[in-house]
C-alpha cells in the first residue's frame, strides 16, 4: 500500500454555481483544489450563486442565507 500524501489530504467542496461556497454533503479530498471545488462547505443550494451561508435574504420563496427560514426578514 502507498502511504504518499496520506496526512495531508484536504476537504474540497463542489461548487456549481461557482459563488465560493461548496456543497458539504459531496467533499473531495485532494492535497490542492480540484478544478470546480472551493474549501467552503457553506452552500445549501448549489445551482444559486444567490444562496449560501451569509448570502441576503431576499423575498423569493427559498432560504438564501442557509439558516433553515425562508423569506425570515419582513417578507409577506
């Protein structure tokens, strides 16, 4: 068995809509970035760009800012 690089693997998180913030259920353990992959397992909806961890909330139906509440501040 070939022990190379086995204690310096990293987390990298696909990120398809290319916003920075990853999908944290799929990581890829590489020692640099994969191409697609960011180290921010921040994203709860990979295919926005507007939604992740820290994103404004807007009125739009969906939880862009990834806290579990949709449409939270003062959206009717």
């Amino acid at each position: 068995v070939d022990d190379v690089d086995e204690d310096v693997l990293f987390p990298w998180y696909p990120d398809e809509d290319e916003d920075g913030h990853g999908d944290p259920e799929n990581p890829v353990y590489a020692c640099s970035p994969p191409e697609g992959t960011t180290g921010s397992p921040s994203d709860c909806d990979d295919t926005d760009p507007a939604t992740h961890l820290g994103a404004a909330e807007i009125c739009d139906g969906a939880d862009n800012d990834c806290d579990g509440l949709i449409d939270e501040d003062g959206c009717e």
